[in-house]
C-alpha cells in the first residue's frame, strides 16, 4: 500500500553549511520575500501530518514555525543523510518524505506519486526523477532503515545515492514538471528562481 498522510512525517533538510552560497543558512535565504524554509513547509504541510525541520544553526529561528527542529546526531555538517537519520529516529510515522529546502517548488503531489511507485515496486524507498536525472532528496524512506543508515554513516561514505541503491529503490517520474526541481546552489540560481517566478506569474 502506498503511505498515506497519517503515516508519513515531512522532513525539511536544512542542515546543510551551503560552500556555494558563502556558507549562508539556505533556509532563510529569501525568495520573492519569502525566507526558503516558508516555501518547503508551504508544500510539504498539505501532504502530510506532521513535520520536522532537520537544522544545525539557527534553531530558534527555525523553531517559531512551530515545528519540532532537529540537529544531526554528529556535529561538523556530516550531509543531508545525517539529517535523513535524526529525522528517521526522531519520527513516530512508519515513514518520512524528505524535502531539501533551497527547492522551494515542490511538486504538490510528492508524496502521492512517490507512494504510488514505491507500492508498485515493493521498494523500501521511493526518489523523484525530473525526466533528466534523479532527485534523490525528493524522497520517501521507510523509517526502519534508520540501523543501516546509522551503519552507512559510521564509514567514512557519504553520498546519498550510494546508500539508496543498497535498498530496493522506485524510481517516481516528474519528467512533467521538472521545474518543481529548481534548486538553489549559488546567487545566480538565486536569481534565475526569481526570473522564472516572476515570468510565470506574469
């Protein structure tokens, strides 16, 4: 069965220390006004339950929004896995959605579609393909791998499409609206977001 609402916790992956942006708090960067983490709650709420924010500066910032904010269980910015884990262990849901926060245009449908390849596929864990490459932040993990990730982590590995393909892993097509994946890595991403929100409104 595909993960419903009631079992599934959004995780806003904010932890990061952003080199690119010059070490800037994604989360509060701003677009069209908005700090990045306003939009990533925005799309995750109406999808699920509950929700964490992952962070590892700024927390009683990010903790006005109301919502239970939680640091990596190591210090020294160890990737977005290791917010992956806090959030596995800190949710009280079968599953957690992940969500990172410098792409602020997620699809309304994420964990819908997600679910649905994962029930097709039997799979542990469902990431998002844009049509071009995969998204695999854009994700829905089964809370109960929080052990093997622990021990993945324990290693000297970091990257997170090494750790997915250890388990059985669906793949979601978005190849209809890749530019939900817009994400946010330098000032000049930054502005080009800005550019394509302004033609789309207009």
């Amino acid at each position: 069965m595909s993960p419903d609402k009631a079992s599934t916790t959004g995780v806003i992956l904010a932890g990061g220390r952003a080199r690119r942006m010059e070490g800037l708090d994604k989360g509060l960067i701003r677009l069209a006004e908005r700090p990045l983490i306003e939009w990533a709650i925005e799309a995750l709420a109406p999808q699920v339950d509950s929700i964490l924010i992952s962070a590892n500066r700024n927390l009683q910032h990010y903790a006005r929004y109301g919502y239970p904010v939680i640091g990596d269980l190591q210090s020294g910015f160890q990737g977005p896995l290791a917010g992956c884990l806090a959030a596995m262990l800190a949710a009280r849901t079968d599953w957690i959605l992940t969500l990172p926060c410098d792409a602020p245009l997620a699809p309304t449908d994420l964990r819908a579609r997600l679910g649905a390849s994962l029930a097709a596929e039997n799979a542990d864990l469902a990431i998002a393909s844009d049509g071009h490459r995969r998204q695999s932040l854009h994700a829905l993990i089964r809370a109960s791998l929080d052990a093997d990730l622990r021990s993945f982590l324990d290693g000297t590995e970091r990257k997170v499409g090494v750790w997915q393909n250890r388990h059985q892993l669906a793949v979601a097509d978005f190849s209809d609206q890749p530019e939900r994946f817009l994400n946010i890595n330098t000032q000049a991403d930054l502005a080009q977001l800005e550019r394509w929100r302004a033609a789309d409104s207009g």
